[in-house]
C-alpha cells in the first residue's frame, strides 16, 4: 500500500514525501502586485511541505480580483518572486506559481487600472467584495471578445514563462473555485453563442486553450492545472451536465501531458473515480473537508497520488507535527492580517 511517507517525482521535481501544502490567498504583496519580503518568510518556513503551490497570482493587471494579491507580468514581480524561489530552494523545497485570472470575481477599485472586469459574459457573480472602500458589490463585468480571450491566452503563457525565468520550478492554472476560467465552465455565467459557449465541448474551449500556450510555453513537465467539480464558488452553477463537462475536459488536458491535475473536491466519490480513471499522471486532492486524521486516507486508497493540504497552514512546522502526531496550533485570529495591512512572521519551534 502507497503511503503519505513514499517519495514520488512530479515532472522534474522529486518529493520526499505525498503531501504539499495547496494554494491559499494571502493579500501581503506590495500595492503593485510584488511579492513582499513577508512572501520571502512565509514560503521558506513552509519548504518542508516540498511542493509549495502558490496562492493565486495575475498573469495581468486585468487578472487581479483582489486588494494585495501578487503578479507575475513585471520585472518587479519576477524579482520578488526569484527572493522566493531563492528561499524556498535553499531549504529544499520546490515552488509551483499559480497562475490565476479572477474574472468577475473583481472589483475596479482593486486593480491598478480600475477598468471594469472582465468575464464570458455580462452577468455580476451577486457578491461583496472587499475593497479600499469597504465591502462592496462586485459590479456587472463586461463580456470577453475574442480579441480579448487570444489576449488572455498570451497573457498566461507569458506570465508561465516569466514565472519559470524567475525561479519557480512549476506553474498551476488554476480553472476552479469561481475564477475566470472556470466562469467558462458555468452555463449560469456563461451566456456566449460563440465557440466558447453553449456546448461542454465549447465551454471547454477556454481552458484548453490556455493550458495548451502555457505547455508549449514552459513544458508539461512544468504545467498542472486546479479544477474543482461542482464548487458552487462565486455565484456559479456548473448545472445538470458538470459531471459529462468534467470528464471531456479532465480526458481532453490528458492528451496534453500535464505533470499534474489538481482536484479541489466538493463532488461525489462517482465522478472523482472517472477523473482518477482518464488522468494518467500525478493526481494530488484537496477535500472541501478534512480532518487532521484523514491527510492519508486518499493516498492508501489509491484515490490520488499527493494530499494537498491548506487548512494547516499556520503551521510551518505541519510535516513535522504529522509524523509525531503532535497537536497542532490553534489559530490566533489577532495575528490575521486584513487586506492592506502586514501580519507576524511566526519563525516555527
């Protein structure tokens, strides 16, 4: 039986260990999208994790959702990043970018051009945002064209190659948890009558397309992808057909050789068997919910080949608790930090 404790090799990157600590948005990087020195300490604490998947990072300016979140467009950005990288890698880790676009789930206020967002369609995801202003409503974002969709294609495989020049070892698109490329994916957010629209084959389209630049871009090897199957994140509703979308889009990125699918599970076990079943290559799970004691549980059944971890993140220290079975921290809610505001690095015991 595979266990947490078997070492694997995802694309060029070889892992000690089947756990990697999983994307979370973290709103510390500097007003201009670079990553902070605070981003410096808080990955290299966590290099034990071996495989850290960034929090969600703008391949443009028309990608930012929200306040502080970091970019990988500007040279400013790529030299923020290379502190990371350079931090992580002496400490023995490996550090994957995720490349995210949020869409309609922004507000003109958050982003250096205060241009309306951008979306498949002309329909407001019915949320609040936080803003310099407060709490506000995400407003009605224009409609893509296709000018603007081949722009965003671009904007990934470039953002991808800057990543790989600045030091990262790894990129993830991420198409999930309510961001634009999953907003393709939604019947309820997408509307078009295009190519891009209607059909799962067209809905597809999208995403397909940017992992295919982003693998001609940087390699395969050097490409994965998040998706999330019937996450009912910002306002969208994949619908009676999510299950038949999934399994043509999960089929159709295999072809291209990714180093690893991402899962972020809010769906049943049927559909994450047919997932397992058409993706040959390194699978790794993040469960809406899991406790402490269930990190193995879908490594040992042979369900994924990584655990990928989030909820634990204030503990630099988790590989280490884990394979002790110590206690791990409670939260301290006052050492949060807002959006705007700089938090505590916590250097582990």
């Amino acid at each position: 039986m595979t266990t947490i404790w078997d070492s694997i090799t995802i694309g060029s990157m070889g892992l000690p260990q089947r756990i990697t600590m999983s994307p979370m948005t973290r709103s510390r990087a500097l007003a201009d999208g670079t990553p902070s020195p605070m981003a410096v300490v808080y990955y290299a604490q966590r290099a034990p994790l071996a495989m850290l998947i960034t929090e969600g990072t703008q391949p443009s300016a028309d990608g930012q959702g929200y306040l502080h979140t970091p970019g990988i467009y500007t040279r400013a950005h790529a030299d923020g990043w290379r502190a990371v990288a350079d931090a992580v890698h002496a400490r023995g880790g490996y550090l994957v970018i995720q490349l995210m676009h949020a869409g309609r789930m922004a507000h003109p206020d958050n982003t250096p051009h205060h241009r309306t967002p951008l979306a498949p369609s002309a329909i407001a995801p019915g949320v609040d945002m936080h803003t310099p202003a407060g709490k506000q409503p995400a407003p009605t974002p224009r409609a893509m064209s296709t000018m603007d969709i081949e722009q965003t294609i671009g904007d990934f495989a470039d953002a991808a190659g800057m990543a790989i020049q600045a030091g990262a070892d790894a990129i993830e698109i991420h198409a999930a948890n309510g961001y634009l490329l999953h907003q393709f994916l939604a019947p309820n957010a997408n509307h078009r009558s295009d190519t891009y629209g209607g059909p799962i084959e067209n809905q597809a389209r999208f995403t397909l397309q940017v992992a295919e630049a982003v693998a001609d871009m940087i390699g395969s090897k050097r490409t994965g992808i998040r998706i999330s199957p019937a996450a009912m994140l910002g306002g969208l509703d994949e619908g009676p057909e999510a299950a038949a979308l999934y399994r043509y889009l999960v089929g159709e990125v295999a072809r291209l050789d990714l180093a690893f699918l991402d899962v972020f599970s809010f769906t049943g076990e049927a559909l994450l068997h047919d997932i397992r079943a058409r993706w040959p290559n390194a699978l790794l799970h993040v469960r809406a919910e899991r406790t402490y004691d269930q990190v193995a549980t879908d490594i040992e059944s042979g369900r994924a080949d990584i655990a990928a971890v989030a909820a634990w993140g204030p503990q630099p220290d988790f590989i280490k608790r884990l394979r002790t079975d110590a206690p791990l921290n409670d939260p301290i809610p006052q050492h949060f930090a807002p959006a705007g505001r700089t938090a505590v690095a916590i250097s582990p015991p």
